[in-house]
C-alpha cells in the first residue's frame, strides 16, 4: 500500500520532476530516534578513515536517456523554467540562477537551447549532475582525504544485456547505455533472461571479462583480467587542482582512457569550485 501511494506524498511540483523514488534517503537531526545520516555525505568523505578500502566507481555512457521521453512529453516544464537544469547540489545564488542555467545550456545545447532537436544534449546535462558527476566528485573526495585505490569505469556498451534501455523505452534513434544498463553483465536475472545469451557472443564475452575483472577485484582488491595485455589502472589523487579521470571505457573492447570526458569534468569542476567555496 505504502509503494502504490507514495507519489501521493509528493507536492504537486515534485511530481513534475520525474523523481522515480520519492521516498529518498535524508539528512536526520542527530537528536532524532535512531538517525541513520547526520551529516552531509561530502562532509563525510573529507573525514579522513586510516582504514584503505580499494573501491570500483563507475557510470554509464547515456545514463539518463530516459529523460527524452519526458522532454518530449512535457517539454514546456524546461522551456518555462531553465533552472530545472540546474543540479541540486550546486549553491547557486537565487538572482544568478537564469544567468547560470543559460550558460548550462549554452555549454550543452548551443544557440539552439531547448529544443527537441537538442533532446539528447538535454538528457546528457542530467547525466553529468545526476551521474557522472557526483561520482567525480565522490572519486576526488575520497582520493583527497581518504586511503584506498579506486578504479573508475565508463559503460558504453550495447548489446542484448543492455536491458534497461529497454525497460526505459529510450528512443532507438540514440545510441549509448542507459542507467543500469551494465547491471546485467554482473547479475543474472530471470525476469530478463539473462541466461538466454548466446555462447561466444559480444554479450557473453563481455559478461565473462566484466565478472572476471570483478571477481578478481572481491579476491585480490585489484581488478585483472587473465590472459590480455589491458591494464586497469586505478585514479590518482588531484594535483594543483587538476583531476584526470582514468577510466576503464568498456565497449566493444576494454581500453583505459586519460582524461575521460574532459571538457564536461572541467565545465561542472568550476561550477562548483566557483559556487561550492
């Protein structure tokens, strides 16, 4: 009962924010009966812990490509309203908020804005702050203040395993992994079948390299693959403000990059450099 009621717990614009989960997690008072989080999660990062904990960090090519369904349902929310655009987490002043969103959008979408002919570029601002990000930025705290390797990855790969994309109805025309695509490839599942792949095929290949760089990682606290070259080489701690995010790109083969998706990293970097002090 409570699952089948709990958009009723929303305000009528919370609803016209596309929040699959309403009941989300909080921060508690800490006086409060049996608190679970007190304190701000990025507080939390900066506490140093003298106990290394190897970690794997990692996000989707198209994470919220879902998104473009609800532009083109409700495209006018975003035309009326600009600021939908900007993230939660960034403090941005109420009187420099148009100002900001437009210089988003000018950074995504160009002269054109919003637009369903600039659908894709709007559903990518959502997977910067609602995915990418985040996880930069959870990367660069815990690199900064904390002890541990971490070995961050970018999913783009598309095969039959892709089952979210699916499940999501994200429009054929756009290419990518979409949120929880890469779930399949670790998990199997009979409510998607996921034992009906093939032997020998791309989906099978990539499931066996990614359970293998996974379990490898549960045994030794590094990801490797057996019987290849490839090498997945974990973050290095920010220097003079820098960050070069190393990934794993895992897509039709497994290859590391440098400076993954520089240009968006930098863009939202001094967003919140400059409005996070």
């Amino acid at each position: 009962m409570l699952a089948k009621s709990q958009k009723e717990a929303l305000t009528a614009h919370e609803k016209t924010l596309d929040s699959v989960y309403p009941f989300r997690p909080v921060l508690e008072q800490a006086d409060s009966i049996d608190p679970i989080i007190t304190e701000d999660v990025f507080v939390l990062l900066q506490r140093t812990n003298g106990l290394p904990k190897p970690m794997i960090l990692g996000v989707t090519s198209e994470e919220a490509a879902y998104k473009i369904n609800t532009f083109r349902q409700y495209l006018h929310r975003y035309t009326e309203d600009k600021c939908r655009f900007i993230p939660d987490l960034l403090n941005v002043p109420q009187d420099e908020r148009p100002q900001v969103a437009q210089r988003i959008l000018d950074f995504y979408c160009g002269p054109d804005g919003v637009c369903l002919e600039r659908e894709f570029e709007l559903s990518r601002i959502f997977t910067d702050t609602q995915y990418l990000i985040p996880a930069v930025q959870a990367a660069e705290q815990q690199l900064t203040h904390r002890q541990g390797e971490i070995f961050f990855y970018h999913f783009s790969a598309e095969t039959e395993l892709n089952k979210f994309r699916q499940l999501w109805k994200v429009p054929s025309e756009y290419r990518g992994a979409s949120h929880a695509d890469d779930v399949c490839y670790l998990f199997s599942s009979t409510f998607f079948a996921t034992d009906a792949v093939s032997t020998g095929s791309d989906a099978w290949r990539l499931r066996n390299a990614m359970c293998g760089l996974w379990t490898s990682f549960a045994k030794s606290g590094v990801p490797q693959m057996e019987e290849t070259d490839m090498e997945w080489t974990s973050l290095k701690k920010p220097v003079m403000g820098s960050f070069n995010l190393s990934a794993l790109d895992i897509g039709c083969e497994l290859k590391m990059v440098q400076n993954h998706l520089e240009d968006r990293v930098s863009f939202w970097r001094e967003m919140f450099k400059k409005y996070n002090k």
